[in-house]
C-alpha cells in the first residue's frame, strides 16, 4: 500500500513537471501574430510616446518578449543576449522588442534603468500600462512571466513561455540559438 501511494505521488508530482513544461502562452508556432497593438515606448526611436512596435517590425525577423514584471533580473539578462543578437542580425533587419505589463509610472523608470546599465541599442523597451492591457487576441497566458515569440514573415517560428522565476540560463541560450529560425544560418 506505501508502494502505491508512493507511486501515486511520483506520478502527480511528475505529472505537474509536464504541465509546467508544456506552459503555453501567446500564438503558437505556424500561427501568424495576432496583430497591432500601441504600447508606451520607454527607448529607442518613439521613446516617450505610444508606437506599433508590430508595425515597426512588419515582415523582417522579430523576436517579440511579454514581461509580467520589470524587475525580472532573468528577464532582464535574456533582453540583452537578444539586443547582441539584433545587432549581430541587423543585415537581416531584426527587430527586437520587449513588452512589460503593469503601472506604466512604476515600470518606466525601472525600464529606462535597465535600459541603461544594459547598455540596450536595439532592444526596444516598452510598457502595455494595467489599464489598457495586451490585446486578448495575443492570447497570453496568465500563468506566463515571460512569453517569448520570434516570428518572420508575421508568422510564429518559434514560442517559449516561462511562469514566474523559471526563466534559466538555459533556456535564454536556447532563444537565442532559435533566431537562427528567424535570420538563416
């Protein structure tokens, strides 16, 4: 009896691990990206006003990150391993951009922080405020701390969702060796 309880409890606690992994969040791959949105630009070109960063992005290789939190130190180490990627990429015309959801008067001097110490020159930083969420039709899910989509073409070629704290060294190589799906070899 032990034997089968103890049996029991592997297999709901690795049943959990399967869930965790299979976490899904925004549009999956082969699913084209939802869309325009307008979110509050904290860097770069539109800093400081409401720009379509999809729109920005239009066909060329995109990697586009939805942060739940602006303090996310992992999140913050995955943005500028894919602002060196965008400047390696720029032949290519990658497009790079991050999207933090919350209190814009909280988020943006946390976000113009990183920025800096960074040193962000493509990344793109900006901020989808509580009040005028993500559009639904992004399909993010509630779960997710971080959800990662590169697309090229408008066209998902590669989706990584992490809910909060499990974004690991890991799996920030492993984005980063995916833009090769988006760029070429």
């Amino acid at each position: 009896m032990i034997r089968n309880v103890l049996a029991a409890a592997v297999v709901v606690v690795l049943g959990g691990a399967v869930v965790a992994a299979e976490l899904k969040s925004g549009p999956q791959v082969g699913a084209k990206v939802p869309g325009a949105f307008h979110p509050y630009n904290v860097n770069g070109e539109d800093a400081g006003k409401t720009a379509c960063l999809y729109c920005k992005a239009g066909d060329s290789p995109a990697v586009m990150v939805f942060a739940r939190t602006g303090d996310d130190a992992m999140t913050h180490k995955l943005l500028k391993a894919l602002d060196a990627e965008t400047v390696k990429n720029a032949k290519a015309e990658m497009y790079t951009f991050g999207i933090f959801q919350g209190d814009k008067a909280a988020l943006e001097p946390q976000l113009k922080d990183a920025a800096k110490k960074a040193d962000l020159k493509a990344v793109t930083l900006a901020i989808e405020d509580k009040e005028d969420p993500i559009p639904a039709k992004y399909n993010l899910s509630p779960e997710a701390d971080v959800t990662v989509i590169l697309y090229t073409d408008r066209v998902v070629k590669a989706n990584y969702s992490f809910a909060k704290g499990k974004l690991s060294d890991k799996d920030i190589s492993a984005i980063v060796q995916d833009v090769s799906k988006i760029v070429g070899k």
